[in-house]
C-alpha cells in the first residue's frame, strides 16, 4: 500500500474511523483570535501525513508550513508526545507553536502578538 498521503486531505479510511471533527471550544476561540487580525488562509484541523503517522493540525498556514496548536491538558497532557509529534512533523518542513488554552482566554493580545510575529519572522526566514 503506497503511503503518499497529499497535506490537507485526509485518506477516506481514516475519515471513516474517526468522522470529521468539529472544532473545540478552545479551538473555536482561537480562531475568533486569527480571523480578528485578518489572517487569511489558515485551515482549520488540517491533515499531514509525517513520518508514518497520520496527524491533524489545530490551525495551519500550508504556504509557510506553520501550524498552531491550541494545547488544553485533555487534548494534550504529555509534553513528551507533543515534542515527538512536532518532530513528526518537522520532517516535512511544518514549523508547529502551541499556545496555552489559559492564554488563548485571558491573554487576547499577547497570543495575537505572538501569532503576528511568528509569521512576520517566518516569512522573511522563508524568503532568504
């Protein structure tokens, strides 16, 4: 069975077995958070095939490879996991940033800033 999964669109097994997810609560606040300073482009639970496993982004930017993750402990209660997944990732050139769920609800300007300048440093580190 070839494994040449394209980014974005999962495999139909696997949206058999686990059905398309609707976004959290956290996730939808997050969102609320990107579309406010008029990011544009992002997808949401977006699909990466890496390193032989099968992954999700909470919010992606595929030109630059960016994912965002909005991290609460249900969803992600080992740092250890998250490294690993993140280094899954990496292979295929994805760059991922977690925010706290505490943060995404009571820091509104310091995650925005935070999103805002992660993409200004990567698109210029991309373009050299």
């Amino acid at each position: 069975m070839s494994e040449d999964y394209q980014d974005g669109y999962p495999p139909a097994f696997l949206i058999r077995q686990i059905g398309i997810r609707k976004l959290t609560y956290l996730e939808k606040r997050f969102k609320y958070i990107i579309f406010g300073l008029g990011i544009y482009g992002m997808k949401w639970n977006y699909y990466v095939y890496a390193a032989g496993k099968h992954h999700f982004i909470d919010s992606a930017y595929p030109p630059l490879k960016l994912g965002f993750e909005a991290d609460s402990k249900k969803w992600h209660p080992s740092l250890e996991k998250d490294m690993e997944r993140d280094a899954r990732l990496d292979t295929k050139g994805w760059r991922i940033y977690h925010f706290a769920s505490v943060d995404i609800f009571k820091k509104y300007d310091e995650v925005s800033d935070r999103i805002i300048s992660i993409i200004q440093r990567e698109q210029i580190g991309r373009k050299s």
